[in-house]
C-alpha cells in the first residue's frame, strides 16, 4: 500500500540543518505539490521505492544534507525529477532511480 500526498506546497521534509535524522521514506506518492515532493535538509536518510510526479522538484537534497541513501524512486513529469545541491553530491548515494532530468551525473 502507498502513502499519497498530494497538493501541498512541500510534500515531505526530512530534518533540518543538515543534522542526522536517519529519517526512511518509503512507497510514497507526492504529486502536484507546488515546490518539492520530497526535500531532504538532514543526514543519513533513506528514501527508497517512492514517486514524485507533476512537483516543482521531485526530490531535493539540500546544501549540507549528506549521508543519504536515495534508491529505486521514479521521478518524472517535474519542472526538474531529482536535485543535489552538494558539489558532485557529496556523500549522497543515488542508484536505480527512473527519472528524466537531474542536475549532475552522480544522480543515477
């Protein structure tokens, strides 16, 4: 079963700052949200199995949000599908993820 969001201005925040929330975000829906889908601002998360369609971005990795695990999430129909703000994505792991746009390389 999923979780759907729909309609907000940001779909799911994690954290804050960039401290550790070793927050999971897993089989979630966001669309039609006007800024993010799901928005990473802490450490050491993992958001896997998700869909972020027809948001602003679909998932976005914070200046200073480091340590995540993003997998397996289809991105697609968004102004930009996924988004890291670290330089070359830092620590941040993206791998096996379906999507159309993404801001650098290291996002796979």
């Amino acid at each position: 079963m999923r979780t759907l969001l729909h309609g907000f201005e940001l779909g799911i925040v994690l954290g804050g700052g960039g401290t550790p929330a070793n927050g999971l975000v897993q089989r979630v829906t966001v669309t039609n949200n006007t800024r993010i889908g799901i928005e990473l601002s802490s450490s050491d998360n993992v958001v896997r199995d998700n869909v972020a369609d027809s948001d602003s971005v679909g998932i976005f990795a914070d200046f200073g949000a480091i340590g995540n695990t993003i997998t397996g999430n289809s991105a697609h129909s968004n102004a930009l599908d996924l988004v890291d703000s670290n330089a070359h994505c830092g620590t941040n792991v993206w791998l096996n993820n379906s999507f159309g746009t993404a801001n650098q390389t290291c996002i796979h």
